[in-house]
C-alpha cells in the first residue's frame, strides 16, 4: 500500500524526549517532518495556569523551567491571538514511557528515582503525581493537528497517584530493585484534598487515551530502555 502524504511539519526541541517520538508517530502516518534542535481548585482544567508569581517566591523544583514554559504559552496565545492564527497547545502532566534518545530522559529519570536507588528524589517532593504516557501525549498532538474544531488549550494527563502509591506499587512489581515502601507521606491527614487534572475538553475531542492509568506500561518500557542502553 502506498503511504499517503500528509504534509509536512515542524517539530521543535526534536532531539528531546516528546519531540523525538512525536516525530516517530508523524512520519508513521505519513507527514513529512522538518525539526528544530536544542542542546542537551478541586478541578483544574484548560483555564487555570501556573502562578509566575508563586513560583519565584516558593522556588520548587525547576523554577525558571516552570516559569519559562507558563510565560512561553501566554506569549505564544496572546501572539496568536493578535495575528489572527489558529493555535492549540497540549498542557500534558508528568510524561513517562519508554525513550528513543541515546540518554534516558530528565523526566522518566525522575520517575525511575527509586528504581536507581535514590529513595529521596524529586518526585517525593511533589506528593500528588498526575501522569501521562508519552505515546498518549504525542498521538494527542497529532489528533489535535489534524482535528478542524480543535482550539486553545487541551490538557492531557491519564492517571494519578501519590508517592506513596507508588512506592508501594514499584516494591510489588520490581522486587528485584529492594524499593522501600515511603511512609513520608501525606495521606493521613484528614480533609486533605489534591486537584484533579480534568480532560474533559480533550475526550470532547473523540481522543482516546491507549494508556489510560497504565503505569505498568510506562514503567516496564522505561526500564526496558534504560537494560537496552546499560544504564540498569
């Protein structure tokens, strides 16, 4: 059967983790691919936004990160806005999966923490973690793209746990790797309450998530990855 052309693209940050998959999924359903390089509430949906503000003062994990990408979005909305062109953004959560690039990921690193043996990482700061498999995030790109309703913002996240949770899920699954069970957690505390990440505005859409609460996906093609390049 002879592919069908589809146009052609742009993917910038194309070396990186999302990028270079994106561009995987692209070529795979036909588009051509131009790609830029870099070196190495209760609810809360599409309207809500990163506090700039609240970040430089509390400065968590990767503040000018988190700050460079919140002001980036706002700038690049505003701009299309103003010039009158039609812009959609994908909001996705922590992205975890497997990996192309010769190097293991910052953010599936982070979720491999306790597998590497580092009990106190990063991701035990952050007590809620919503996820996402990065499969998900790129084939919701490419929907998106070809989608002619699709407009704005559109979050995309499949699943949440605390690290709690997951501790426990990692010691169950990967006895192996003598993971501890993290008591430091906050989940006696009565009343607490963490916001959910709604998806609603993308399942309008008709998308559909292929990893869905997966984590078992996400985890044994990272570590996969990672046995692949000698880096476990």
């Amino acid at each position: 059967m002879e592919s069908k052309e589809m146009g052609r693209v742009c993917v910038t940050g194309g070396t990186g983790f999302v990028g270079s998959w994106l561009i995987m999924r692209l070529l795979q359903h036909g588009y051509s691919v131009n790609m830029t390089i870099r070196s190495h509430p209760d609810i809360v949906d599409e309207s809500s936004w990163s506090d700039v503000d609240f970040i430089k003062f509390a400065k968590p994990l990767l503040p000018c990160y988190s700050t460079c990408k919140t002001l980036t979005e706002k700038a690049a909305i505003e701009f299309a806005a103003k010039n009158r062109l039609h812009l959609v953004s994908v909001a996705a959560s922590w992205i975890h999966g497997p990996f192309i690039t010769p190097h293991c990921p910052f953010t599936v690193r982070i979720f491999l923490d306790m597998i590497f043996g580092n009990g106190e990482g990063v991701l035990e700061q952050q007590k809620y973690i919503p996820f996402v498999h990065v499969d998900d995030v790129v084939n919701a790109q490419i929907f998106l793209f070809a989608h002619t309703n699709a407009n704005g913002r559109y979050i995309c996240s499949s699943g949440e746990t605390t690290i709690y949770e997951l501790s426990k899920f990692l010691s169950a699954r990967y006895p192996q790797y003598q993971i501890p069970i993290i008591e430091s957690s906050m989940e006696g505390i009565s009343g607490l309450k963490y916001p959910t990440l709604s998806v609603k505005k993308l399942l309008d859409t008709g998308f559909k998530f292929k990893y869905y609460g997966q984590l078992e996906e996400m985890y044994d093609g990272a570590i996969e990855c990672c046995k692949i390049r000698g880096l476990l």
